[in-house]
C-alpha cells in the first residue's frame, strides 16, 4: 500500500520549502521503506536549496535520516520491520570501486546521490497527484516516509537516541572519518581543523579519540572555538587576522602533523597546507563547486607535504556508523552536543538557524 507522509518539498530555488501531504510508493523487492523519526539539514542540503535548477524541482531534500523501518521488499535479507537504522549515503555496490571497498568513489556517485529518482529515472514520491523528485543520497531524509536502498541502511541499538543519529549518516561521519580513515594520525602528532561547524567539530572529536595533541581548532566564531575546547581541542585560533600559521607554527613547534580543511574556499585550503610540517597531510573535506581553483607553493608541497580530498569520510556507512555508536556510548564521541531540534513543520527555521550559524547541526523530527 501506498503511504501518505509529510514532507518539505522545495519547489522553487532558494525556498522555502513547502511541508505537504505526500504519497510515498511501496517498497520494491530490492528495497525497504522507512518511518523516519529525525533527519540532519546539511550544507549539502542548503546548496541544492540555493541552487536548484528547473530540472531539479520539485524536489524532496535531506540524507542525514534515522527512523524505523517500516516494510521490507522481497528480496531483502537482514533487516526487518521495526528495526532502529541510520542512512547513509547512495552507492550501486557493483563498480569496480564498489568491489573494491571504497564506495564513496562509486562510479555512479553523483547520479545515485544527485540525480533525484533511482537509477533508472523512476520516483517513489508524489504530491497533488504530480511526481516529485527525490531518492536524494537515497534517501530524501526530509520526508516521514522513504523508500531506499538496504545498501543506505545501517541498523543500530534500539537503545540509542534514535531522533539525533541521522548526521552520523553524513557531517560525523565525514568530520570524524577524515581524521580516523583519510589521516589516521599516530597518538601525539598535531592537527589542525579549519571551520568548526559540525564536520570540523567532529574531527575534533576524532582527533582527541586518536590521541593527538596539540588539537588546534580554527574558526572565527567564538561560540565554536569555545565548543571546540570543550570537545577536544587543545587551543582554539580567530583566522581574522594575517598570523594564523605562524601561530599554528608556534604551538606546534615548526608546523602541524595534519590539517583538515571543512570550508574548501581556495584561501582556507592553503592555509591548511601551509600550516603544514615536514611531511605532513592536509584533507580537504569542504566543497565549494565543482569549478574551485586553488593555487599554492608547488616548492612547499614537494617536501613531503599531501593534499588529499575526502569525500563522506572515506567510510563504509555499515562498519564506521557503529564504530561512531560505540565511541558515543562510552562518551568519546559526545556529537548530541552539536545538535538542535526542530519539528518538521518548522524546518524553515532549521534551515535559517544553520545558515546563519546559529546552531551547529539542526535536526528536523516527524514525532512518534
Ligand atoms: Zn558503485
Ligand atoms: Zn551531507
């Protein structure tokens, strides 16, 4: 059967988004459809909302969603009706990268992620009768029912404050994986993290779990940089003015092991490689559009310096999501500290509250 759901469905570049009574599809034999419960908003999110096209739209956005599941298809093995999951992000699972292990290269990333149908063009949303775009990152998170992949779905502990772990299914997992997968730091070396909304407040998090020090956090809000310490960062710098690689220099006695760069504006990405020991690894983790030039000192990066790009954390959602869970359980990876909820009808102001910075992660929640 057929399910109604509410959602917010953008309908015209820029917003708002409209919240409307939709028709989700039943699951296909490959697929499962989910109750969601809460659902991150992304800087992901707000770009499409920024930039939409008349191709795209309408659209149903959002791929940071936890819920239930509420039916399965015929062909699913593994999960069942009333389980507690997390999505992630989309992959088709045969690619050769696939194959590989490293799913967030899928040869079909962009069209699985960005597309807004399934692969092969269909939707399983409707509103007023007329097809709506969605299957964003698989999921279209901002709707209280989704029809998705078991491939985005990673089951988690009933026990768990299901309402909030959406954003391990995107920002956490991006922040905190650049550190723990793309860097992997030894104990004791130093980093850096340029921006610390939620991915640069989670490879704080990360950094501390892996034990290194100094943990330096940059950012010019002084709300962040106090979270910051709070969570793990050693010192906390205001980039305002010119000095603040010399003083990264300083602290670290000649330059930082690592950086990460969560913002990708070309001045921010050379200062994290800039900021950079003998050898050393920036990951730059922040998008800024496809068209993004940056220039830097080729005669710096030759000795021994990496520039490295990260996408969703280089992380296989179904082993690190519950490798999040268990740092969070044994309180080493306190992300409820980043996030505000709102209720679905007020995701406008969600998205108005992130924009302006004034929460760190908005979560939108359906209710029980
Ligand atoms: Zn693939
Ligand atoms: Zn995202």
């Amino acid at each position: 059967m057929a399910i109604t759901a509410t959602a917010a469905v953008l309908r015209a570049k820029g917003g708002p988004l409209s919240v409307e009574d939709t028709v989700v599809e039943d699951p296909r034999p490959d697929e499962v459809r989910v109750r969601l419960v809460g659902s991150g908003v992304c800087h992901t999110d707000l770009g499409v909302v920024a930039t939409a096209v008349p191709e795209q739209l309408p659209i149903i956005l959002g791929h940071e969603g936890s819920g239930v599941v509420e039916s399965i298809g015929g062909d699913v093995t593994g999960l069942a009706p009333g389980d507690h999951v997390v999505l992630s992000y989309a992959y088709c699972g045969e690619c050769d990268n696939c194959r590989c292990g490293v799913q967030m290269h899928c040869r079909s990333f962009m069209g699985l992620n960005f597309g807004g149908a399934r692969a092969d063009g269909s939707t399983a949303y409707r509103a007023g009768g007329d097809e709506v775009h969605g299957h964003f990152f698989g999921q279209s998170s901002w709707s209280q029912y989704v029809v998705t992949s078991p491939r985005n779905v990673v089951k988690v502990d009933p026990s768990l404050p299901l309402e909030i772990l959406g954003p391990l299914g995107c920002g956490i997992q991006t922040g905190a994986g650049a550190v723990l997968n793309t860097l992997d730091p030894r104990a004791g070396s130093s980093l850096a993290v340029f921006a610390t909304g939620s991915v640069g407040l989670s490879a704080v998090m990360a950094a501390k779990v892996a034990g290194c020090g100094p943990v330096i956090a940059v950012d010019p809000d002084p709300r962040r940089r106090a979270l910051a310490l709070e969570l793990g960062a050693t010192h906390a710098l205001d980039p305002s003015g010119e000095g603040v690689v010399e003083e990264i220099n300083d602290i670290t006695k000649g330059g930082a092991d690592y950086s990460v760069d969560c913002l990708g504006l070309p001045s921010v990405v050379r200062r994290a490689l800039e900021c950079l020991a003998s050898p050393g690894v920036c990951a730059s983790v922040g998008f800024q559009g496809v068209d993004n030039d940056i220039s830097f000192n080729q005669g710096h990066l030759l000795f021994g310096r990496t520039l490295v790009g990260v996408i969703e954390g280089d992380a296989d959602p179904h082993a690190f999501i519950p490798r999040l869970l268990d740092l969070f359980q044994a309180g080493r990876l306190p992300f409820d500290r980043l996030i505000q909820t709102f209720p679905i009808v007020k995701i406008n102001d969600a998205v108005e509250a992130a924009q302006q910075g004034q929460v760190v992660k908005a979560v939108v929640t359906f209710g029980d």
